[in-house]
C-alpha cells in the first residue's frame, strides 16, 4: 500500500494545467511590459513614473484584501522588515534600474539581461544558504553571459560603448529582483498571505520612489498622453498586480528553480515584439546569443530525477 501511494505522488506531475496557466499568464504580461516601459521613458522621470504605477498598483491590492478579508493589519515588526525589503528589491530598485537601462537599451534587450535571473537566482540561493554551487550553475552561468555578450557585441561596435551603461544598470536590476526572489520565498514561509505581503510591498516600495524621487529633485508630473496612460495602467494592474501575483504564486507551487525556466522563454517574445514595433534588427548574433542564454538557462536549472524539488 505504501509503495503504491508514493509511487503515486512521485508520478504527479510538477507542471498541472492549473501551473501551465500561470505560466502562460506571466509569459504574456512579462514579455509585453517591457514596450509599456519603453513608452513611459523621455518626459516624466523614472522614479517617478514608478512612483504612480506602484501607487496604483498598490491601492488596488489593499482594495483587493479588503474586499477578500486578507490580512492586512497585527504584522510583527520583524514581518514590516521583510515586506520593506521587498519593496526595496523587488517594487524600486529592480525597475528604477531597468527603468534607467531602458534610455539606452530596446526593451527586448532588457528582457534579454532579465534572462540572467535564473543563473544569479541559483547563485543568490546558494550564497545564502551556503551551498555549494555545483559544476552545472558555473557552466550555465558563463554560458549565459557570453550570450548576452554576443548579443550586445553589434550593438556596441555599431553604437560605441554607450550600450554597456544600459547593460550594467540592467544586469544589477536583475540581481535586485532575485534578492526579492529570496525574500518572497521567506515571506510566505512565514505564513504571510501572497497577497498581503504583496500589498504592504508595493506600498513601501512607493515609499522608497517618493524618497529617491525628492532627494533627485524630481518633479511630479504625468505626461497626459494615450501612451503614457496606456502603458501606466497596463503596468500597474497587468504588468504589476496580475504577473506578480501570478509570478509569486508560480513560486511557491514550483519552486524559483522550475519557475525560472520562463526567464528562457521572454527574451524571444520580447525580442521578437521589439523587432516589429521597435525596428531592432535580427542578426546571426541575435540567435547565438538567444541560444546561448537559453541553453545556459537549461543547464542551471536542470535537476535530474533524484534532485530535491
């Protein structure tokens, strides 16, 4: 009987239709938000430009508890620590610098950089819980970056080393985001609901924008196009409530490991919707790179069948 039963748990698979679904959903908001992103860049700074989509985002998520009867209030100090840290990491500095990168680089370049979460994920991971990492993470690691090399190499023998601004700020941005990673995984063991935690997130994370905002001397203004308020909603409800939900509830039923096999997928949606509405231009370097990042990714995240989940 037991032999049956564990056969029968081992047999379950990992990704359900249910899994697939939300993979799907973060596929399409991810891969498409880096356009919305591009037309929120040239007029309204990028701190502030974050700071109303976070402030959207974030009134929506409390309205969203309350209607729900989510938790919102008696958090320990210790649990307000770790939701500022996510607002740090994952609601600020992760887009600011993104935000930042996208004045230089097309946003399917960004995404590309972005494909770099699930090699720094693993390594984040495995330097905090001092793990070893093991031959696989180094070799997909270097894979990896000599991808996003070769894939930013025409572009800055083209347009000079302008590119690698965009590139550093883009790759440090990645790092913030699977700091939150951590953190988020960390919170929900905790107990905390998804959604709570997601909401007191946003909230500091729209508290650390107005301070960087003020001590840059911005000025708080909106750019009153169709646009600019397409991309700000977008953004806010689909790109920021609706993905992060389902990214972090992703999360928890995968784990970071298998959810970071959709950081493969979004550079190619994202590279390939940059080439018709924003001209970037294919070449053999395009899919050398794509295909190191990509193969580079497979090798940190694959596990064999006796790997822990």
């Amino acid at each position: 009987m037991t032999k049956k039963i564990n056969k029968s748990a081992t047999a379950r698979p990992v990704m359900g239709r249910t899994e697939f679904i939300l993979a799907a959903l973060v596929l399409f908001a991810w891969s498409t938000s880096w356009i919305g992103v591009r037309l929120q860049l040239g007029v309204v700074a990028p701190e502030v430009s974050l700071l109303w989509r976070f402030l959207i985002a974030g009134l929506f998520m409390f309205g969203f508890c309350a209607v729900r009867g989510e938790k919102l209030s008696g958090f320990s100090g210790r649990d307000h620590l770790f939701f500022a840290g996510l607002g740090l990491t994952l609601f600020c500095m992760n887009f600011v610098l993104f935000y930042y990168g996208g004045l230089v680089l097309v946003s399917g370049m960004l995404a590309v950089v972005f494909a770099l979460a699930a090699p720094i994920n693993v390594i984040v991971q495995s330097a905090v819980l001092k793990r070893p990492v093991s031959w696989q993470v180094a070799a997909g690691s270097i894979v990896g970056v000599l991808g996003v090399a070769a894939l930013f190499a025409p572009e800055i023998i083209e347009n000079g080393y302008g590119h690698i601004s965009g590139l550093v700020l883009a790759t440090f941005g990645t790092f913030f985001f699977c700091t939150g990673n951590l953190l988020s995984a960390r919170v929900q063991n905790r107990g905390i609901p998804l959604a709570s935690a997601t909401a007191w997130g946003m909230a500091y994370g729209s508290c650390f924008l107005l301070v960087l905002s003020l001590v840059r001397g911005q000025t708080f203004q909106i750019e009153y196009t169709v646009a600019y308020l397409g991309a700000l909603l977008f953004l806010a409800l689909i790109a920021s409530v609706l993905a992060f939900m389902t990214y972090l509830s992703l999360l928890r039923r995968i784990g970071p490991a298998r959810a970071g096999y959709l950081t493969v997928l979004f550079p190619v949606f994202a590279l390939m919707i940059s080439g018709q509405y924003e001209g970037y231009q294919w070449t053999y370097w395009s899919f050398i790179g794509i295909a190191a990042v990509a193969f580079g990714n497979v090798l940190v995240l694959w596990r064999s069948p006796h790997a822990a989940h």
